[in-house]
C-alpha cells in the first residue's frame, strides 16, 4: 500500500499532467466567467434599449449597486420606421426571477474610462417577466448622458463666453461685499419659506417634471431662431441703454403710479367690460348705415360743403336775432302785455265752446264746402227743359206758390197744401234746429242734406235714418217756376 502510493506520488508524468489538466480548466473558466459559468442556471431577460451606449459583451447588470447578471450579447434591430436600436440579452440570477414589470433600465457609466453597465430600477409591481420575456423600448428611461457629451459642451466658443461672463460678474461685484453680506442676511426670510415652496414644487399635482420637459421642448423650438434672439437681446441693450438716460424720475415714478393703477384697473374693468359689450353691441347695429354711408356719403359732402357756406352766413343772421330777441325782449317786459295776455286768453275762453262747434261741424260734416257747393247750383242748375235756374234766379224773381196758407198772402197756419193743381208747390219745409254733427249728435250731418218731401208738410230733422255721411256736392230740391202747371 505504502509501496504502491509513494509510486503515483514519484511518478513526474502524472503529476505533470494532473497540473497542466488543473491549469486548463481554471484558463477555461476565467476566460468564459464573463459569460457565466457552466452547469449554473440563469434566468434569461431581452431587454430593448434605444442606444447600447458603448456597452460590450460581457458588461455587468446591476441592481441597487449589486451585480445580479451579465449582458450575454448586443444585437441591433431595425424598426419599420427605419429606427435602429439594440437588443441586449440578459442572463440573470435566478433569485431575482420573476422582475417586476414595472422596472426601468439605464445604461450607465462604471469608470471615466468608458467601461458601462446596465441599472435596473426594480419596481414595485406584482406582475413580473417570465424567462425570455423581452423588456419594451418604454422602459429604457431617462436617456443617459454620456461623459463626452457632457465635454463637448465646452467647445471654444461656449469657453470664451463663459470667461466673458465671469468678467463681468467679476466687475458685478468688486466692491459690492457690504451689499452680498446685506443680502445674504435678507434671505433668511426665503430659507425660512424655501422649505413649503420646495415641497409645493416636489408634490405630484404640481407636475414639475412636466413643466421642465416643455421647458425642454420649447428651448428645442427656438434653437433654430436662437441668433434672432441674440439680436434682439443686443437691441434691447441698446434700447434699455436709452432707458437709464430717463430712468429717474419719469420710469421711477411710472413704476411707482403703477400699483395704484393696477388697482383702478382692477375695480373698473368689470365696469368697462359692459361698456365695450354695448360698443359692440353699437358697431354691430351701424354695420347696415355704415354700409349705407358708401352711396350716401357723396351727398353728405355736398351737404356739409353747402352747410359750411351756409353758418359763415349764420353771424349775420345771428346778428338780426339778436335785434329781434332785444325787441321780444322789450316786448315781454311791457306792463300792457300781460293785459293784452289776459285779454286774449279770456277771449280764447269765450270762443273754445264755439270754436269746438265749428271744427266739429267742418270736420264731420263739411259744410264750408257744402255751402259754396250749394251756392254754385243756385247760379248754375238746370231744370227740366234744360232751362237754367240760375239764370231765372238771377234776372226774374219767382212768384210764391198759390194754395192755402200759402206765401203769397197772410197764413194762419202752416202752409199745407191740398191743391191738387199744385202738389209739389205749398208744402212748407222747415228745419230751424238741424243737426250738424256737433258734440252729442253723434256725428250726424243733417242741415243741407234734407231729402224734399212733395206730399206732406216737414218741420224740423225729417224722420228716418239720419245720414251720417259727408256730402261734398249734395243736389238740391228744384224750384218750380210760376208758370208750372
């Protein structure tokens, strides 16, 4: 036994070969331990990322600072939009399984050298990626930035403005050490009140992530116009340079009415607010005149251009107004004429009840026309035998009908006449008190329009329906001359 160990144990060639065996195992393992090592299980992740970011084959992934995992391979993918961007394999321990889904990924630097990693951000998620599973694009956030970007930012020109800047506040401030110790003790207030602010700035319903990355946004927009804009900040250097010549006291003290302005501004624009809403209101409603201007607005010159001839007249009509308003005047002051006043207004008063008679009767009835009517068919009327009336009334007088009673001689009563060879001749006709469409008679316009009764006598408004229509031209009852049979 002890013969047969001390054999093995002597022997060179088996123990040089246990040793080259050992060596090349342990070269194996080094040389793949950045790829795991063999016969250990792992828990295998895709992982989508916008930009591998430098990383390599074999990088580490990290979790909280602790190495969980290696990236096994790197491999591009083409979008259909023609975006590129890689796909990196992750092998995992398997402790670690199953990764929350709500889990974020960030390549970051390791050394200033370049050497990478991959970060995860372990979430909070029930839910977690079953082996190979991919992780989305969504979750590779926020986009890092790399060391050389970082310096590039430095180029020249950046590097001359920043020594132009520290130039400037350099002058800012020499001499100004009184004031910064003044104003370092003032902002006592603003770290007492700093604290509320921040945590009013960090609560979620201020959402002050979005309002930095519009701020983003809009400094990407205006890049393209960032030399207009260093332009105008020159020009308004230059405007600003010509402020300080008036600073004191114009701009002071407009600043200084400012506040009470604003405060008149904000007590009166409700105010106004009515005012410019009937404005509009206006001009909406002058809209039709405004267009009717365009046709009449010829004539409107015309008008202003004889208007204006006409008031450079006007002084010396103004001048004769003058010597009548004196003589009205004068006329006012005469003791006579409130008697003359009195007198005539007394006279008003006797004559409105007649006066009101009268233009009743000549507005319902019309009988200053009728009367000339009537007098014009005195002078003009014809008879039978086409014999002018007129005429015979004019040159001859009528002899009075011959009956009882009758004109001709004395009557006792009225002439009522039974004469059968003059019927239509001796019967007497008499209205003493017509009608004649005043106050109370209902408008009824009876005098002159008094229908001729042949067969019977008539005293006062004939019977019947009375007219109450105005009659222009009424038609008289004919005359008979005497020699009528």
């Amino acid at each position: 036994m002890n013969r047969r160990s001390a054999s093995v144990a002597g022997n060179p060639v088996l123990i040089g070969a246990a040793t080259v065996l050992v060596v090349i195992i342990a070269v194996f393992l080094a040389y793949n331990a950045n790829n795991g090592l063999p016969f250990v299980p792992t828990y295998k992740l895709y992982a989508n990322v916008p930009d591998a970011g430098n990383l390599v084959t074999g990088n580490e992934v990290r979790i909280g600072g602790y190495r969980v995992g290696i990236i096994s391979s790197i491999d591009p993918v083409v979008a259909r939009s023609g975006r590129v961007t890689a796909r990196l394999t992750l092998k995992l321990d398997t402790d670690i399984d199953p990764l929350p889904k709500d889990s974020t990924l960030i390549v970051r630097p390791r050394s200033a050298v370049g050497l990478k990693y991959l970060e995860i951000t372990r979430g909070r998620s029930r839910e977690g990626y079953k082996d190979g599973a991919t992780i989305g694009i969504s979750k590779s956030t926020p986009r890092p930035v790399e060391i050389d970007e970082f310096f590039n930012m430095f180029d020249e020109r950046t590097r001359r403005a920043n020594q132009e800047n520290l130039r400037i506040f350099g002058d800012a401030l020499a001499g100004r050490g009184v004031d910064l110790n003044r104003a370092v003790v003032e902002l006592d207030p603003l770290t007492r009140y700093l604290v509320p602010v921040m945590a009013n700035l960090v609560s979620p319903d201020t959402d002050l992530r979005g309002f930095i990355q519009a701020a983003a946004r809009l400094a990407s927009t205006v890049a393209p116009v960032a030399e207009t804009q260093a332009d105008l900040f020159r020009n308004l250097a230059v405007t600003f340079t010509a402020f300080a010549d008036v600073a004191r006291p114009y701009l002071q003290d407009s600043i200084t009415g400012g506040p009470p302005a604003m405060e008149a501004a904000i007590r009166d624009f409700p105010f106004q607010r009515t005012f410019l809403n009937d404005s509009e209101q206006l001009f909406a409603d002058l809209q039709p005149g405004t267009r009717a201007l365009r046709t009449s607005a010829p004539l409107l010159a015309e008008a202003f251009t004889v208007g204006t001839r006409t008031i450079m007249r006007a002084s010396a009509l103004n001048e004769r107004l003058g010597r009548t308003m004196r003589s009205v005047e004068a006329f006012a002051e005469d003791p006579q004429v409130p008697l003359g006043i009195d007198s005539l207004h007394e006279t008003v008063d006797v004559l409105s009840p007649t006066i009101t008679n009268l233009a009743t009767m000549q507005r319902n009835c019309n009988y200053v026309a009728l009367l000339l009517n009537n007098g014009a068919s005195i002078l003009g009327d014809r008879s039978a035998g086409d014999r002018p009336q007129g005429s015979w009334l004019t040159l001859a007088p009528f002899a009075a009908p011959v009956g009882p009673n009758s004109e001709a001689g004395p009557a006792s009563a009225p002439a009522n006449s039974t004469d059968s060879r003059t019927p239509h001749a001796n019967f007497l006709h008499s209205n003493p008190y017509p009608k004649v469409g005043a106050p109370g008679q209902g408008g009824v316009c009876m005098a002159g329009n008094e229908t001729y009764s042949f067969e019977r006598l008539s005293i006062g408004n004939p019977a019947g329906t009375p007219t109450r229509t105005i009659r222009v031209s009424p038609k008289p009852f004919p005359l008979q001359p005497k020699d009528t049979p």
